[in-house]
C-alpha cells in the first residue's frame, strides 16, 4: 500500500487506536501518526511501548495539521472532543470516528466542525474484551468489516479516501445510513453484550452456586458469556445510552423469544425446541461460511501459550 494520509491523528489510545497504529504501520498508509489520551499514564505507556510517532500532551498540538483525525473515545466524551479540536483543524482534512453507536455520535460531532472539514463516521467491527494502550496488534481489523456512514453532503471523493484506509488495514468496507447501522449493531452486537452482562450476573446472583463452583466448572457457553462482559464498562455503558431505542426494540422481541421458549419448555414440546435450535443453528453456519469466524471448537480463539 501507499501513503494515503500524510498525517493521521488518533484521540485516545485504546485497543482501537493503538490497532489501528500497528495496521497503519505494517500497511505504510501514513507518514507520521500522532496519538492524545487524557490519562497521562497513558500516554507514557504509549511513549515507552513506541506507540505513534508522536505522543501530544494536549488536543490541539495532535490534531494540528493532520489529514485524518480518528475520534477513539467513548461516545458520551466525543461531543467534548469534537469542540475543543474544532479550532486546531486544518481545512480540508476529515473527522472520523470509531464508535458503536453512529446516530448520536452525528449529532454530537457534526454541530461543532467547521464547514471545510469532511466528517465520516465510521465503525469498524473488530475488538477484543481487553482495552488499554498495550492490547492493541495490527492484524487486529484483517478480514473484519468496517462501516461507514456518510453524511448526504460529504464528498465521494474523501469517502472513497477513507474507504482505501481502512482497506490498507485490513478491513473489508461498507456504507450504510446511520439509523440502519444502529438497528443492525443492536441485533449484532449491543443486546447480546447486554444478555452476557445480564448473564453473568444471574450467576452472581445464585447463591445456591457458589463462586468456585462458577469458576470451576464454567462450560463454553457461560465462559464466553463472561469474555464478553469483560469488556470496557465505560464504552459499553456509553453505547447502550445512547443507542436507546434500538436497543430496547431488540429487547422486546428477545423477550417474545424467551417467553416462546420458555412455554414450549414448559409444555415439554420437544419439537418446537428442535426446530428453533436447527433455525439458530443456520445462522452460525452462515458466520463461518462467511468469514466472520471459524468451526474450531475453541471458539476461534488461539492455542493456551
């Protein structure tokens, strides 16, 4: 790959950020990338691990002259971001950002940008349960998805810009329309992450099952269910404020789904149980023929070192 932008600025340096770092990197898509955490021990971190080229101890000295920013912040702390780089921001260059949730990242962001800035959400579907400065490797985003989300004014030309981006990172790419993309996140990813949590602490909560015997004898399905709650408290408490609606609509019918199987439970209607976990079963299939994961039976997950 080639330069695509000449300097790239990452704010906050997350396993998201610090990824990106390394893809960028091994791909050659940038000259120089510049790297703001708010936490001071961060950003230390970060200095002694040689993530970025550069680590700024304030916004404004990251952002200034930089082709590419990438917003790698909580959603509920971008609207503070956005206003306070809007002054450093040359003209010409793009605002992204990484966020779970698009709607309300629009509309906390777009406000605050000057008019010769292209803004272009984006969304990469890549993560793991860890986070901080050190989690982050490049092949991180290979064979994952990215979507993007335009706004209607935004120039094809910086889409297109920012599409062969995330291509030199390893990731395949797509656009969608905001409210879609958060409907699809919340059937994707935001209510099963609200299931896990809710999980997990149903066990915490039967004290007829003591903790050993929950760390003990924890089979596939509640181990997994407890990777997942693992991940960042701030970001997933952030994600699910703000995607509100979507998330509870998806809820609801979780719950006609549960209710449904709890009757034919109930009934000892073997048959409907049969056919539901064949249905379900599909869908897995599905996800593995297309990439998205592999048949291993460790869940895809690498060898214990």
């Amino acid at each position: 790959m080639s330069v695509i932008y000449n300097r790239v600025a990452l704010i906050g340096l997350g396993l998201i950020a610090s990824s990106m770092f390394w893809a960028i990197k091994r791909a050659g898509l940038a000259n120089e990338v510049t790297g703001f955490s708010r936490s001071a021990k961060t950003r230390d971190t970060a200095r002694e691990i040689g993530l970025c080229d550069r680590v700024c101890n304030n916004l404004t000295d990251a952002v200034i002259d930089a082709d590419l920013i990438v917003l790698c912040v909580p959603v509920g702390a971008m609207e503070d971001v956005a206003m306070q780089i809007a002054p450093g921001l040359k003209s010409g260059a793009t605002v992204s950002d990484v966020g779970s949730v698009k709607r309300a990242v629009i509309d906390a962001v777009a406000p605050h940008l000057p008019d010769d800035v292209h803004f272009i959400p984006a969304h990469p579907l890549a993560g793991t349960e860890q986070s901080g400065p050190t989690s982050g490797f490049a092949e991180l985003f290979d064979n994952r998805w990215c979507l993007l989300v335009p706004l209607e004014d935004t120039d094809p030309a910086q889409v297109d810009r920012l599409a062969d981006f995330w291509h030199g990172l390893g990731s395949n790419v797509e656009c969608m329309e905001p409210d879609h993309h958060d409907l699809v996140l919340a059937v994707t990813s935001h209510t099963p992450h609200l299931i896990a949590y809710t999980m997990v602490g149903v066990a915490d909560d039967l004290r007829r099952v003591t903790d050993s015997e929950v760390v003990k004898y924890s089979a596939a399905g509640f181990r997994d269910f407890t990777r997942i709650a693992a991940s960042d408290p701030t970001m997933w408490r952030d994600v699910f404020l703000n995607n509100k609606d979507a998330t509870l609509e998806i809820l609801g019918r979780f719950t006609e789904e549960l209710f449904a199987l709890q009757r034919a439970i109930r009934k000892g209607d073997g048959k409907e149980l049969h056919d539901y976990f064949t249905r379900t079963r599909a869908i897995r299939r599905g996800i593995i023929e297309a990439g998205q994961d592999t048949d291993a039976p460790n869940f895809g997950r690498g060898p214990k070192k």
